[in-house]
C-alpha cells in the first residue's frame, strides 16, 4: 500500500434544544483526523470513540453555557425592570393613561 496514503477519520455530534415559543436552537461539534493507512481497526474504533466523545461534551457545554447566558440576560432585564418601578414609584407613581 502506498506509505503516504492516509485515512480520516471524522465524528460529529448534533443537537438540537426547544427554547420555547416554537424556537429552537441547533448545536453541532465536529473533529476530524488523518490517521496512516495501516491502523489497526481496533486503534481507528479508539480513535473514533474519542472523537465523538470531544464532539459531544463540546456541544453539551455549548449548550449549557447557552443556558446560563440566557438566564444571566433574563435575571438582567428583570433586575432593570425592578430598578425601574422603584424609581417610578420613589417619583409619584406611574403615569396615569
């Protein structure tokens, strides 16, 4: 076989979370890895498994952090909603309609 042929081997994990009000979100990870072309398949399955592996814990923390920077944008705005109201209501009330 020729020495400079070499085999890759690739592995992605998707995901995809609802994030209510009929949206949702796609997550994906990918790794990818030139290998020569004489590994053992045993070595090639290791190889693999650890690929998807990375992929995947790559996407879960991508999420994750998704989630956190979400609720983080969330606790904000009701914290400037908040600091409004008493500043609304320290100056006389709401405004009437």
């Amino acid at each position: 076989m020729n020495e400079n042929f070499k085999l890759t081997i690739s592995r992605s994990f998707t995901r995809k979370v609802n994030l209510g009000n009929y949206e949702s979100a796609d997550f994906w990870g990918s790794y990818s890895l030139e290998v020569p072309s004489d590994t053992k398949p045993s070595e090639a399955q290791a190889i693999s498994q650890e690929l998807y592996e990375r992929a995947k814990s790559d996407v879960e923390q991508a999420i994750e952090d998704y989630k956190n920077a979400k609720t983080k944008a969330e606790e904000l705005k009701n914290a400037e909603i908040k600091a409004e109201a008493i500043k609304r209501i320290e100056q006389g009330g709401w405004p009437k309609k």
